[in-house]
C-alpha cells in the first residue's frame, strides 16, 4: 500500500490473489527466491501521456491517457482500453494485474496489460468520438505492435471506437498491420464471434460449473447487470440455452420482464439507438423501470454481473443468497467485492471469477490475430467451437488446480493458482529481468 498510495482497486485485486498464493509459495521456495510475486505486482512499463481534442463548438479539451505493460513473460502485452471518467492509474493497474493471470489460464502466448482514459463517451457526437480517438492513438502508437502491445475494447471502447483507433494507427505507421488491435470490424480483419464472445464465454463457463453439480442453465432465471457489450451477449447465450433473463441495467438504474428480455428490442435500444435502458421499459408491455436501486434485488437462480468493478457488496450477495442464487459469475472484473465474495463461498454457491468467467473474449482476441496472421478468415461457427472449448479448458485448469490445492469446486483458488504457476514458471526460466 506504502508503494501504490491512492490505488485502492490496484491493492484489492493484488491482495485477492495474494491471498491465495501461499500454499503455491510453499511448494514452490524457488518463486520466493527470485522474487517472483514482487516482480510481477511492477509492471515492466506504466505510459501516461496527454491527449488534447477539440469539441464541436471549438472548445479545447485536455484528458490523460493511460497504457500499463504490466507483464509479458508469456507473450505480447494484451488487454483492453478503457474511456470512462473513472478511469485514473490504480484503475488501470488493477485491470492490467488482472489480466496477466486471465492471459495465463487461456493456456495461450499473450501476457498482460491494459490502458484507456478517464474521456467521458457519453453524449459525445461521432465526429468528436473520432477526433479524441485520433488524438490518443497519435501517442499510443509508437508503443503498439502485433509483437509488442495489442489493446482491444472494454468499457466505452466498442467496434466504432476500434475503428477510428485502428485507423489512425495505420496512417501513422503506414502499415496495415491487423494483428495491433483486435475488435476490428468483420471486412477488415475482425473475427466472427469476438463481439459476442465474452459474454458468451462467461454463460458457457457458468453452464460447465452447473453441470459439475448435476445441473444446467436450462430453465433457470437468470439477472444480469449492466447492458454493454458483455451483458447483451451474455443475455443471447443465457437464452440460446433455455434461461429466462429477467433483468438487466445501466449506471442510472435498472429494468425487470419477468417474461424474460426481448432482445431484439435491446439490442435495437443498446446498439444502434445507443439509449439508456430505462427506454426498454417505455416501449415493452409488461416491462418495468427501477432507478436507481441494485439489480440484486431481482430474485433469480443465477447471477451475472457484467458491468463494472466493485458492483456487487455484502449487502447484495446476502439478498442474492437468501432468494437461492445457485451460481454466480464475472462477466465484468472485479465486479464482486471481497465480503461479497467471502458471503457467497460460505453459502456454497457456485462462483466463477473474472479471469477465468469472462477470459472468452480475450481468447478470441487471439483467435482474430491467428486469422489475421494466417490471412484466413472462420466461419461463426467454427469460431464459436474454439470459443466453447477454450472455456471448457479454462474451467478444467481451475478446477484442477484447486483440487490439487485441497480446494475441490473453489473457482477463485483455481484461477489464481493455476495462472500465477504458469507466469511464474515461464518468469523463472527467463531470468531476472
Ligand atoms: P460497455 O461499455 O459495453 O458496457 C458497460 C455497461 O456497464 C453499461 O451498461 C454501463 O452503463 C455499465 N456501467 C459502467 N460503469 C458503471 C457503473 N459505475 N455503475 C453501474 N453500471 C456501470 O462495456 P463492456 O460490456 O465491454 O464491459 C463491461 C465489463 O466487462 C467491464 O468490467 C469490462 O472490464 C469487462 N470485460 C469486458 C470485455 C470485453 O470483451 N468487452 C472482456 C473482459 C471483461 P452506463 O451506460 O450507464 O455507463
């Protein structure tokens, strides 16, 4: 804390899965030794920069951008960029921390980073959407390459966004290089299923924890937060498998149907209107609007927060446990505080963290670069294949490491173990750098 002073989200995900580590420590004196988990709480390389835009009435706007190279002992810095005005350096850290060890479960070569700013998308027109994006990849850029550092969307950073990034990259590099970013659109070197694949990959990993106990999605009334990229495909897959999604919200509040979400119209309110969610309600017969408030208070089977950090307390995890959650998982990180998560492990529900429930989509960010690389483009389906096995992969990883652990069915264990061993293990082998 004395080192990292005012980045509380940064000390929370490095203690979360410090705490987890001292059995793997003990087994392990060599990682103490070189120093392995001090080495990897610095990151190699931390940029901030300025980006000044211009608004449509000519006025000048100053914001800072942010790109965290936190580790690349297993491949090239990979992990999204963030526009939201919460957005500061410890934000940043924790997400980047976070995704070493999500990198490290996909069994694939990506190491971990993240960046953004703290630009406020909302209500921005595309023209200064385009301008802003310009202006912070004409600094960013000569950080990036498909060898180096490849950032993808997060919150506020969507396929438009990507396009105005890849595009500016691009004339300054005079090179058309793909593998820099992923997310790109579909004619220009994008890769089916990566827009819905996090979402997707969260619901599938939910479904192979279900199945573990006997159970399955099928029939299950199913809450999900927010209603951004992860949320929304979150939502299709949870119906392709015969849940019933009953809720789902913004920063502003959220809207219940009990009939379950017509997608469609959320997707037209979402996607292409690019309105607020209480408009669902305006428009579906039967459909309600709560402002403010906590999703959690919507009785489901199973939980899906997929908005942003620290979205799920205490005080909500005992609401969701007293109405009989039976599985909880990350679509977003970090979204369930640490009491949170101690009140769900003690009732025994199943819980999927972050990096390993919401790794799909930087999965199939490494999908998009072998197409990309191989100059060859999949069908949805088969990309959805990939998608479904690597999930399949990374609950089997957990569940393994948290059996050798003497943790059998705690998710949270395995996933910081099984990704930190295999950092650690490739940090080791590389010498003290
Ligand atoms: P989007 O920008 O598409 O959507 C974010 C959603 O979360 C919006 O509905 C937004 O509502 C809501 N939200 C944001 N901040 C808050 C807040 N402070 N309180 C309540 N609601 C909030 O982002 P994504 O769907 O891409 O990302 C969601 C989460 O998933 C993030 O934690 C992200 O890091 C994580 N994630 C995303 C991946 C991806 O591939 N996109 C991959 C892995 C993880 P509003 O419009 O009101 O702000």
């Amino acid at each position: 804390a004395r080192r990292n002073p005012d980045e509380p989200e940064f000390q929370q995900a490095v203690l979360e899965v410090l705490d987890d580590l001292s059995p793997a420590l003990t087994r392990h004196p060599e990682y103490a030794e070189q120093r392995i988990l001090e080495r990897l709480c610095e990151p190699e390389r931390q940029l901030m920069f300025r980006v000044p835009w211009r608004d449509d009435q000519g006025q000048v706007h100053i914001n800072r951008g942010f790109r965290v190279e936190f580790n690349s002992a297993l491949g090239p810095y990979k992990g999204g960029l963030r526009f939201h005005p919460s957005v500061d350096l410890g934000v940043i850290k924790f997400l980047g921390f976070e995704q070493i060890f999500k990198n490290a479960l996909t069994g694939m070569n990506i190491g971990g980073g993240k960046g953004g700013s703290d630009f406020d998308p909302k209500g921005r027109s595309d023209a200064e959407i385009e301008r802003f994006c310009q202006s912070f990849m004409t600094e960013l850029h000569r950080h990036l390459g498909e060898h180096t550092d490849v950032p993808a969307g997060d919150i506020g950073v969507g396929a438009r966004e990507i396009g105005y990034l890849f595009g500016q990259y691009r004339r300054l590099a005079n090179r058309w290089e793909a593998g820099v970013i992923t997310g790109k659109g579909l004619e220009w070197g994008g890769s089916r299923v990566r827009t819905e694949a996090t979402g997707y990959g969260s619901v599938l990993f939910t479904q192979r924890m279900l199945e573990r106990v006997g159970k399955a999605l099928d029939g299950q009334r199913v809450v999900v937060s927010g209603s951004g990229n992860v949320a929304i495909y979150s939502v299709e897959k949870a119906q392709h498998l015969g849940a019933t999604v009953v809720a789902c919200s913004d920063s502003a509040g959220y809207v219940v149907d009990d009939k379950g979400l017509d997608l469609d119209l959320l997707k037209q309110i979402k996607e292409v209107e690019r309105e607020r969610i209480s408009v669902y309600a305006e428009r579906r017969v039967g459909a309600r609007y709560v402002e403010g408030g906590s999703v959690w208070d919507v009785p489901c089977d199973v939980a899906l927060p997929s908005a942003t950090q620290n979205e799920l307390d205490a005080d909500a995890a005992r609401v969701l446990v007293r109405n009989g959650v039976i599985a909880v998982a990350e679509g977003a990180n970090m979204p369930t505080t640490p009491e949170a998560v101690q009140v769900l492990r003690e009732a025994k529900v199943l819980f999927g963290p972050g990096k390993a429930a919401n790794a799909g989509g930087v999965a199939t960010s490494v999908l998009e670069m072998r197409q990309n690389a191989r100059r060859t483009s999949w069908s949805f389906q088969h990309a959805e294949s990939e998608l479904a096995e690597t999930m399949s992969d990374i609950h089997d990883r957990c569940e393994e490491a948290a059996e050798r652990y003497g943790a059998p069915g705690d998710y949270v264990l395995g996933a910081n173990v099984a990704g930190f061993e295999r950092v650690a293990s490739a940090m080791l082998a590389q010498g003290l750098i």
